[in-house]
C-alpha cells in the first residue's frame, strides 16, 4: 500500500535531513487548455464511433468540425506536443486534411459560422434567453411575409414537389451548409416549403462571408424578400429544418455524366485479409458493402484500425459509380436484400471492445454484381437472396 505524506510526515522528514520533493502544479494558458479540451472531445467522439471523425457533407455537422479540428492540431507542432501525451488512440498520425477553406486560420467560433451554425457569446457576457441582432433580423425576415400575388404561378410548382416525394422521385434530408441555398431549390421551415423563386447579385459582408438577397415562396401563400442567412439560420435552428433533394433522373450507375447529373457516390464491395478464423475459411464470400461520396482508397485508408473493416486491410473487388441517388436508401435497400446472409462475427476493437460489424455478408461477388444490375433496371423489387441457393430468387 502506497501511503501519502502528510504536512506532519514532511516535517518529520526534513527534521532527519531528508528532502522533500514538491511536485509543482502545472500551468497552462487558456489557449493551451482549450486545445487540450477540444482534443479530449476528438477522443471521446472517436471512442463512441470507432473511428476519428471524418469530413464529407453526408456526416454530422460536428463531426466535421471535430474533422478540421483534428487536422489543425496534427500541422502545427506546438498543439501535437501538447497532445501526444494523451493520444492513446493514435488520433495524431492520421493524414486527412481540412476540406473547408483556410481551415487552419479558423478558430472554433468561425469553423461553426462557416458551418453555417451560429456562435453563442462567452458565458462571461452572455445574456441567457436573449437572442442576438441577427437571430432577432433572421426570426423577423422568417416570419415578416407578405401575400404573393402570382401565387398561380407557383402553386403547380408545389404540388408536383409533393408527387414526387410521394412517389420517392424526391427525398428531404438535414439541410447543412448556405451553399445549399440556389435559385430553384425546395426547403421546408417552420413546416412549410419553400421555394426559392429568386436569388440577387452576391456580395460580401463585413465579416467576410458571402450574402444575397432572396425571393422565397411558401406553399401557404405567402413570399419573403429575405437574405441569404436569414434563411440559412433559420434552417439551421428549425430541428425539423431539412432540404428536398432534386428529383431522380438519367442514369443510375454510369461510367459518365450528362448534362445536368449530379454525382452520388459508389458502391463499393471489400474483401477481408483478417486472420479470423470464420473469415480466413470463407474468403471468397466475405463481402462488405457499403456506399460512400469519398474515393474508396480514402474511404479504407486505415481499415486495419477500424472495426468495421474487422480491425483488418481490405481488398477492393468491386466499385459502381452512381448519380441522382439517395445514398443512404441505397445502402439501406442493398443490406436489406442480402440481410438472410448477414455475416454474425464479432471482433475486439483496439481497446479490448467487443464489436459486432454490421455491413458484411456471406455472399458471393456474381451475385452482388447481379444485384447491382436489377438495381439498375429497376427490377430489383421483385427479388430476395435466398442464403440456401446462393441465388437471387423471384418473390413469392
């Protein structure tokens, strides 16, 4: 049992000639503690998700600011110092880099604002339950509206967004940055869409950020003649803010574009190189598969670290472009076809966690290739994966 000295035992001590050693209280600047604070929240993110945060417009909109965060920290020499000492996770030899601009000379408050998430004041001078100036001029311009006279116009214009959400032509999701915001595009706020009908000259405020003035139609009726960031700001508060995406169209999976397609991302299928018995006895039918808008060398960039990748290097065996598409729906759609042979392992993370990966199947790759090509001609829906066949079979 280690016991502890106390002021009498260090007097005692010195009496017998014996010195005492003061360990002296370690002082930082606020600075340094703040890095040390906005590290300690990167681990503690990476703990929870397996993995340390990632950019991409897809992912959470602080997991992205942990993401820039996090590369600021690994370039400048002074901050990784400071850190190392409590990086047990290896956060610091990672080499993604910042994909916002001049992400370096941001400090956390302007990252936020870039983000489109606006930044409350210190708690020394914050006013609680007081909205800002431009909360106050954004809740205004949001709720000041006036009737829309050519309403006629627009009305058809709302209705078919509906079909087509109806029918899944169209889709909504979190609305993320002001880019988003075109002459053109469908949002819903404070539940109500909104069409943006007209967007002005662009121009720059004091603070540096770009700005424009805006024609907005509600499906109620009503018009604002409000400005960019109000908009932005009032999507960004509304929980229930999101965008409608734009309608599905050309094709599906494609070597190239035609005019007008926006690219979605790729389906990717893996192989493991883990030593793991029931993977090593089943190699060639040991698929993951998944969808990402990264390149898929980035995307499997340190897969020997991460449980998802079964804490083990990959192969690629398959990728297929894709454009105008949900890529989550069509993770989810893919998993669910070959859910009967959704592969059961579990696997210890880097910290002695059991894990059990969720996107990895008993499947061989023609059949994954044939599944890609119903999806493609739409006939997908008519078929299962029967595990016993090793085939995809018709329904019923």
């Amino acid at each position: 049992m280690v016991k502890e000295f106390t002021q009498e035992d260090d007097a005692l001590l010195a009496e017998l000639g014996v010195e005492v050693e003061t360990k002296k209280a370690v002082t930082r600047t606020p600075r340094e503690e703040r890095i040390i604070a906005g590290f300690e929240e990167i681990q503690r993110f990476a703990e929870e998700h397996g993995s340390a945060p990632q950019h991409g417009e897809e992912r959470d909109i602080f997991e992205r600011l942990y993401a820039v965060r996090l590369d600021r920290i690994r370039e400048l020499q002074e901050s990784r110092e400071l850190v190392a000492p409590l990086d047990e996770m290896g956060l610091l030899t990672g080499a993604a880099k910042a994909t916002l601009a001049d992400a370096e000379e941001l400090d956390d408050d302007a990252l936020l604002a870039e983000l489109g998430i606006d930044v409350e004041a210190p708690p020394i001078t914050e006013l609680r339950h007081v909205r800002s100036t431009a909360e106050k001029k954004a809740a205004e311009e949001i709720a000041h509206r006036d009737k829309c006279e050519d309403f006629e116009t627009f009305k058809p214009l709302f209705e078919q967004v509906q079909k087509e959400l109806d029918s899944g032509l169209r889709d909504t999701r979190p609305f993320e940055m002001k880019a988003e915001i075109e002459k053109g595009r469908f949002f819903i706020v404070s539940g109500q869409k909104a069409y943006v009908a007209d967007k002005g000259e662009t121009t720059i405020t004091d603070q540096g950020r770009t700005d424009a003035r805006l024609r907005v139609i509600f499906d109620n009726g009503t018009e604002s003649n409000m400005l960019m960031r109000s908009l932005q700001r009032a999507l960004n508060k509304d929980e229930a803010g999101r965008r409608i995406t734009e309608p599905t169209a050309g094709p599906l999976f494609s070597d190239q574009t035609i005019d007008g397609d926006e690219a979605s991302g790729t389906i990717y299928v893996l192989r493991s190189k883990a030593d793991h018995p029931l993977v090593a006895e089943n190699r060639e039918l040991v698929h993951k598969i998944g969808v990402t808008n990264m390149s898929v060398e980035k995307r499997i960039a340190g897969a020997h670290l991460q449980p998802t990748f079964l804490m083990a290097n990959v192969e690629i065996v398959g990728t297929y472009e894709l454009y105008n598409i949900n890529r989550t729906k069509l993770e989810n759609l893919i998993h669910r076809i070959f859910e009967p042979a959704r592969l059961e392992i579990e696997i210890m993370d880097r910290f002695g966690r059991p894990v059990v990966p969720r996107e990895w199947f008993l499947v061989p790759l023609f059949v994954i290739k044939e599944a890609v090509e119903r999806i493609k001609d739409g006939t997908i829906a008519s078929y299962v994966y029967d595990p016993d066949k090793a085939a995809l079979v018709r329904r019923g």
